[in-house]
C-alpha cells in the first residue's frame, strides 16, 4: 500500500502573501514575516529592514514573493487590516 500526503504551497514567486510581523531585531537589517496555510503549515519569509519603516511586531501585513540568490524575501510590503487579511 502506498500513502499519498497532500502538500500544500505557502509561497509562489510573484504572488502575494500575508501575515504578521513576529520578528524586527532592532540590530539587524531584516525581519521575519509568518504565513501559514490552512492545514498549519509555517514559513517565516525574509523581509529586507527598508520594507518595514513605521511597522511593528504585530502588525499584518501584505506582501509580494520574491526570491533572490539567497532564497525567499517579502518586497512591496504593505500594512492591511485584519478583515483583508481572513
């Protein structure tokens, strides 16, 4: 007998995503944003520290996926509210 596991994609390039901002280290030039998808699944994507001028840990916030040489990154971050975000 052969299982078959579902796997769901939190992240395509080009495509938009959102979730809170669980990490800004004030000493570092990035933070982290979380997305999930609907069976749990988690991935903190890279967000470079110039897309999160004004924001704080906690917020929701929209973003575009893209990826560099280096893997992953959030740009064209933007602040929504919770209902946009359901």
């Amino acid at each position: 007998m052969t299982a078959i596991m579902a796997i769901d994609t939190i992240l395509v390039m080009g495509e938009q995503a959102d979730g809170p901002l669980v990490a800004q280290p004030t000493n570092k030039p990035y933070g982290w944003i979380r997305v999930e998808d609907e069976q749990g699944n988690r991935h903190l994507v890279y967000v470079p520290q110039r897309e999160l001028s004004g924001r704080k840990v906690g917020d929701i916030l929209g973003f575009t996926v893209s990826a560099n040489d280096k893997g992953a990154f959030a740009c064209h971050v933007e602040p929504i509210t919770e209902d946009e975000a359901a």
